[in-house]
C-alpha cells in the first residue's frame, strides 16, 4: 500500500457498468480528440511504446505516449487501481482494483477498523487498449493489490492484502483456482523466470513466499528485509531483489538456494519501494519512496553509482524496452517524472490523476 499502514481510506465510486459479472464498460477514453489521435499516431509508428499510469485515487488509467511523454488517454477503471500488467501483444491492461478503504497514516487503528470495505468492487479490470474499454472485471480475491502472469498468459497471481492470501484466476473462465496462504499483507508478486513459481512478499511477516505454479502449493517462505515491498528477478532467474521498506534496503536472494547473500543499503532517508532491473541486467533501479528519489545499482559491484530526485513519494517504476527512460509514479504530487536512465537527469514531470500508484510499460497495439 501506498501509505505506511495496511489498510487506507478513500472511497471512489465505481462506474455503474463496471460488475464482476464481466459487463463491458465503456470508459472514457481520451479526453480529447487530440488525444486520440496522438495514441493512433503512436499505435502506428514501428517500436512505439506506451506508459500506463495506475491513480489510486481518482480511479484512472493514464496513457503515455513515451516518443513524446505527453498523455495520450485517460480511463476510468473503477475504485483504487494499484498493480498493472500488460500482455505481451500490448493490447491487453490488467489493473487490480479494490473496495477496501484507505487509512492515512494519521488516523488511529481502531477508527481504521470501522470503516468498511465494499467486496463487490474488489477485482482486476481487464481494458482493451484499442477502444480503451474495460471489457470485464475478473475475481481477483479480497484486497487485490499486485499481481502477475503465467507465462502461458492463462492464469493471474494475485496478492490479497487484508486477507494474508494469494489468488490463482483462470483468465479465460474468470474463476479462482485456488485460494493460498502467505505472509501477512502481502503485496508485491512476480513469477519467476522459468515459470515454475512465483513469489509473493509479506510486508507484515518480512518474508517472501514462494508458490509453485501448477500446484499453487507453498514451497518456502524466504526472511528477508522488513516490511518488503516488491521484487524484481535477474533474466536468467539467479538473482531476486526485493525491497524493503523499513528497512531501508534491498535484499539479494539467490533464487536457487532461496537465501539472502546479500544486503544493499539505500541512501538515508530512503523508504525502498519498486524496483526494476536495465534490460542489459547491468542495473537496478530502486524507487526509495518518502525518500523522494529513484537510486541506481551497479550489480558488478553492488554500489549506487547515481540518485536522482524524481518527486514525493514514488511508489511504482517502469523502464522502455531500451531502457533509456524510467517513469516513476510519485502519488502524493499527482505526477509522474521521466528520467534519462544515461544522465540520470530528470526530463519532464506530467500531471497524472490522484496518487499515482503503478506503471508499466509496452509497446503500442
């Protein structure tokens, strides 16, 4: 979660047509006809990509054109979009959406506790990029906060927060495999490179779970940093990183032993939050939350070799596929910033809706 409780208020009404029945939506797409033709124009270039920009809390999906990093579209996709995952064809956006109120820090737990979640709006939206429409909500679990894909494309992990679970979703029947348990609060997921499993971190218990695939069974859950937050694995699937918060840190596990053999230590001040490995494997990146600041690793030797301050509070960070641009979503600013991955030089700063949590990156359909 984007704040340093787990459960947060803000109450987004959900579109009338957006049900977990599958109903299509409409959306709103681009806000302007100038919009819409800047996407086309995009759609049409050879190697054009795209930036998506979940807003917690206006609800939103906001598309970037990265040849101009201008927005492109605006999508209403129902209550507190978080986690993001596009198909590898570019024409597809998951978005986890969830009815569980949002806290802030500020306010104590036992006024927390009273507020009430609305279920039915819990789900992961599925939009299709060419009519910008969100065509159906499949289940996604209590609280869906992040999320990954098989590498099939057949089936959705999703972490549950508030109900210290992880959900297996059949995306083309739109039902729940299974119902898994993992650590306390857990959020970030990602499958492994092989496929075999995927990994969910719990912010509460400070450990990774490690699920197999097929099974959905828990092989073992890895003690890491506290309060992890995301992950990110090296191409060849030796290496996982995963932040953690409170800690300050990013713990590097060997993916085959699954043990911590190493400890980065982020800038003072940092609250790490996503991370994203270059294409070329030679870094990591590291959004260091209320640090205000995305870092850089040098994996050769495990040093931060650059830190740029990029805006309050970025939460999710995503790469172009040449990784010459980083995009961070800094939530409480309402904006996202792009840096030049080589100069690590801030670029342009663009206005996105309120609280920008995620981002991913793709080529145009």
């Amino acid at each position: 979660m984007p704040n340093d409780r787990a459960r947060a208020v803000f109450r987004i009404a959900l579109p009338a047509c957006l049900t977990l029945s599958g109903t299509a939506c409409s959306g709103d797409g681009a806000r302007s006809g100038g919009a819409a033709d800047s996407a086309s124009t995009a759609s049409d270039t050879p190697g054009a990509e795209l930036a998506y920009i979940t807003n917690e809390g206006s609800g939103e999906l906001t598309i970037l054109d990265t040849s101009t990093d201008s927005v492109v579209g605006t999508i209403s996709v129902g209550t507190r979009p978080r986690g993001i995952r596009l198909s590898e064809d570019g024409r597809t956006v998951y978005v986890a959406l969830s009815g569980s109120p949002r806290c802030p820090p500020t306010m104590p737990d036992e006024e927390c506790e009273k507020l009430k979640a609305d279920k039915t709006k819990d789900g992961i939206g599925v939009i299709d990029v060419a009519s910008r429409k969100v065509t159906k909500v499949l289940p996604g679990g209590s609280d869906p906060e992040a999320f990954d894909i098989s590498k099939d494309g057949t089936r959705l992990f999703v972490s549950n927060e508030d109900a210290d679970s992880a959900t297996i979703v059949d995306i083309a029947s739109g039902k729940i495999l299974k119902t898994v348990s993992v650590g306390r609060e857990p959020e970030g997921v990602e499958l492994h490179p092989s496929g075999e499993t995927v990994w969910v971190t719990g912010e509460t218990d400070h450990d990774v779970t490690v699920l197999d695939t097929d099974s959905g069974k828990v092989i073992t859950r890895i003690s890491v940093g506290n309060r992890p937050r995301d992950l990110a694995f090296s191409s060849d699937g030796g290496r996982a990183y995963v932040s953690s918060e409170t800690g300050g840190t990013v713990s590097v596990v060997d993916a085959k032993t699954r043990k911590v053999v190493r400890t980065l230590t982020m800038p003072e001040g940092s609250k790490p939050m996503g991370v994203e490995l270059s294409p070329d494997q030679k870094r990591l990146y590291v959004a260091n939350g209320r640090g205000g600041s995305v870092s850089v690793v040098d994996l050769a030797t495990d040093s931060i070799v650059a830190t740029v301050e990029v805006g309050v509070r970025p939460w999710g960070i995503g790469l172009t596929t040449d990784g010459r641009k980083l995009y961070s979503a800094n939530g409480p600013s309402n904006d996202v910033t792009v840096v030049d991955t080589e100069t690590m030089k801030v670029l342009k700063k663009i206005p996105a809706g309120e609280l920008p949590w995620g981002v991913a990156v793709g080529r145009a359909p």
